[in-house]
C-alpha cells in the first residue's frame, strides 16, 4: 500500500514540476490539486456522517485560488 503512495507521489511531483514552468498552467495545476484534495474531504467527513454542503464547499475552494491565479481584480 505504501508503495503504491510512493509511486503515486513521485508521478504528481514530476507532473508539477513541468507545470510550473508556465504562469497560467501552474495556477490551473494547483487549483486541480486542491479541488482533488477538497473532494477527498468531503466525502470524507460525509462517511463519518457529518452533514456538509460538499457542492458549496467545492465551488468556493475552486473559486479562490482561480482568482488568485488568474489575477481577478475588482476595478
């Protein structure tokens, strides 16, 4: 099992360190990275039987670091 973390691991490694190359790509990279990581959370929680808005919570994770990344700005 951990073996296959390992492996799993290295791959993403390598995967974001090509990303990181470009601007754009690596804001996009990161904000998958934490919508994966938001979801996982959730269904989490949602096992133990604890009520969350898993779609509201998604959405907003999602939304804040594209803004960030994207350069959003209120004029």
């Amino acid at each position: 099992m951990i073996i296959k973390r390992i492996i799993t691991s290295v791959f993403l490694l390598g995967i974001l360190a090509i990303f990181m190359s470009v601007d754009w790509l690596c804001g996009l990279m990161i904000t998958a990275f934490i919508a994966v990581g938001l979801y996982e959370f959730f269904s989490m929680l949602g096992k133990k039987g604890i009520r969350v808005y898993k779609l509201f919570g998604l959405v907003l994770g999602i939304i804040i670091p594209l803004s960030i990344a994207l350069r959003f700005e209120l004029t």
